[in-house]
C-alpha cells in the first residue's frame, strides 16, 4: 500500500486544528475537497481517523496513530527533499540553529573559513523546536 503525502498532511491539518472548516483554509483548499481527500484516506487505511458531528471533531484511536506518525514521516519527506536539492547544488549547505541569547558568530565563522566548500545558514530555534529540527533534518547541528 502506498500512502500519499499529500493526503497526510491534509489529515494532520485537519488534526491540529480539530475542525474542517479551518483546515481547508490553513491548506488553501475548499473544504469538500478537503473531506473527499480524509475520507479516501480512511478507505485507504481502513480504519475511520475521526468521529464528526455537527459541533466538533475528534481523533479516534487510530487517528492518533497516524497523527504520531505522520509528523515525522513528512518532516522527513521535507527534509529529503531539502537534501536532494542541495545535492543538486554545486555547494552543499550546513544548517546551524541556535537559541535566542546564545552567540555563534564566532563559531560559525571559524567552521565557515575552514570548510569554504560549505555554504552555511544560521537558523534561531526555540525550546519547543531545537531538538526536533535536529531529528528531522532540517538543522545540521544546534547550540542550545
């Protein structure tokens, strides 16, 4: 079975903001699209992700599932895509984040003068991001 990107961020739109209506405008899509496309996932998957009613939204035990592992799935799909590109490159890219009041210049500088091949970026984290940016592949590294 193959799963659909599109389609799972479509459902973890859908799961954050717990109501249709704002997802498909979070998405840019109209909200019958949006629903056509969780219902084919849910036949897709066979298993119903939520329960509906006219007043809310909600996970069912199986939406949680693929809540929990659709985030890292499509932060990983991201971040290959980030890699391949760079690839594609003639210079490659070193991502470096760093927390609000700690200063890298100096240590981004001394690594950028001795790997001159390297085009580094510098990228502010907070504590709620740092480590998964790490883990996901959008940071090389991270001062905390």
């Amino acid at each position: 079975m193959d799963v659909d990107l599109r389609k799972l961020r479509y459902f973890v739109a859908v799961a954050e903001e717990a109501h249709f209506g704002r997802a498909a405008e979070r998405l840019h899509v109209t909200q019958p699209v949006l629903s056509r496309q969780i219902r084919a996932l849910e036949q897709e998957l066979h298993a119903q992700l939520f329960t509906r009613d006219k007043r809310s939204t909600e996970l069912t035990a199986a939406g949680h599932q693929l809540l929990e592992d659709a985030r890292p799935l499509l932060a990983a799909a991201q971040a290959l895509c980030r890699r391949v590109q760079e690839a594609a490159q003639e210079t490659s890219t070193f991502t470096v984040g760093f927390m609000p009041g700690i200063t890298v210049t100096g240590a981004v500088r001394a690594f950028a003068t001795r790997h001159p091949e390297l085009s580094v970026q510098v990228v502010r984290t907070s504590w709620d991001d740092q480590v998964q940016s790490v883990h996901d592949g959008l940071l090389d590294v991270s001062f905390v």
